[in-house]
C-alpha cells in the first residue's frame, strides 16, 4: 500500500512540473508567437524630388534662375548632374540652384541626383527637360521664287521671349557678281506673344542669278539683348525675263 502511494506521489509532481512549463509559455515565450510576430516599425526617410520633369522655358542671353526641392530627408541635400548635359550657360549648384543664362537654343535632357550629406544610401535621382527656346524665330510662308522679272515671296517671324521687340527685317538678292539688292525691309515693335506674323518681300530684278537672304533682329534695350536670325535661299533663282 505504501508503494502505490508513493508512486501516486511521483506522478502528481510530474504533472505538477509540466503544468508549470506550459504556464510560462502561455506567457510570452511561445517560439512560433515569437517567431511570427511582425518586426517593429522602423523610421525609414525617403528622400522625393518636388519638382517636375518638364522644367520651365529658357531663353538664349536670358538669366534663369530655378530651385530645385526635395522632401523626406532629415539633413542638408546636396545636388549634383549625373548624366545628361545643361544647357552651355548653366550651371546647378551643390544647393540646388539652378541658374545662368544659357548660350543657344535648344532641348537639354540630363538627370540630377540629392544626396543627404553623410548618407550615400539616400540618394535619389530624377531626369529632367529643359527647352531653351529661339526668342526669335523666322520661317518661309511663302518661300523666294522667280515671278517674271521680280523675286518675290514672304516669311513668318515669331517672338516667343517675354519681352516686345525693336526688329528690323531686311531682304537682300545677291547677284553672282557680290551685288546685293533691297528687295524688302520694315522697322517695327515686334510685341511679345506674336507668331507667324506674316512679312512680305518682292522687288523688279535684272537678269541674272540672285541668292536671297532674310535677315531679323530684334533689340530689348532695357535689357541690352539682341536677338538675330536669318534664312537664304539653297541656291541662286534665276531671273530670265528683262535685261
């Protein structure tokens, strides 16, 4: 009798003793709880360039100044061209800046990166667009020919800059020999905003072979900008009618 009754003993301990572990692992110490449970959240910074793509215009001779933003960084950016290449003229600064007065016209795609000073790892880059545009633009309405004894014809000229023009147009037929004709001119305030405004020339010729050239240009005094361009003909026209 007493050796049953020792052996009930042992057993109540023992279940005694499991009862206690499976107690602490209801607690917290589950390994598959512990296991599946999601890691905390970090603060993770990500650092966006602000703005667009598409940049806004530039014009030749003109100064452009540009900031460039960015959000989600904790310290200073720094800025930088990765690929591409600015418009000859500009310039971007470490700060962000964008800035110069650019040399020619033209579609300049390049791609810029902000960096978070001591933190490679933050790095971010965006392509971007900029057009410089022609301020001043000319272009055949109705291209030089030969009409009897005349060369005649008319151009399209365009003023994209923000500023009104002081444009002086001429026309000139260049004889083979290096002698040049008047054969169209105006002087006029070319305001801004204005396309395709259409210019007529036409003039009586000799006899002979002319190559004509169209030239424009235009002054922003205030600013002390001159904006030329031209077009000629490919060839000489050859007028074969009178003496």
């Amino acid at each position: 009798m007493e050796r049953v009754l020792n052996m009930v003993l042992l057993l109540a301990g023992a279940v005694g003793m499991a009862g206690c572990q499976l107690g602490l692992v209801g607690a917290g110490d589950d390994p598959a709880q512990a296991e599946g449970a999601p890691a905390a959240p970090q603060d993770q910074r990500v650092v966006v360039i602000e703005n667009d793509s598409e940049l806004p215009s530039a014009y030749p001779h003109r100064l452009y100044e540009l900031r460039l933003h960015a959000h989600g960084g904790v310290s200073t950016l720094h800025w930088k061209v990765e690929k591409g290449t600015l418009p000859p003229g500009m310039k971007l600064e470490d700060n962000g800046l964008l800035h110069g007065e650019p040399e020619r016209p033209g579609e300049f795609q390049f791609t810029v990166s902000a960096i978070e000073a001591g933190n490679r790892e933050s790095a971010v880059q965006k392509g971007f667009v900029l057009r410089v545009l022609a301020a001043l633009t000319l272009n055949w309405k109705a291209p030089a020919h030969v009409s009897g004894s005349r060369i005649e014809g008319s151009v399209e000229v365009t003023n994209t800059s923000p500023d009104d023009m002081d444009l002086t147009y001429y026309v000139l037929a260049v004889a083979e020999n290096g002698r040049a004709t008047a054969i169209g001119y105006q002087h006029f305030v070319l305001r801004r905003g204005t396309v395709a405004k259409e210019l007529p020339f036409g003039e009586t010729l000799p006899h002979g072979g002319y190559v004509v050239h169209v030239d424009a240009v235009g002054e922003v005094a205030p600013r002390n900008l001159i904006y030329r361009t031209d077009l000629k003909t490919p060839g000489p026209l050859q007028v074969t009618v009178g003496p």
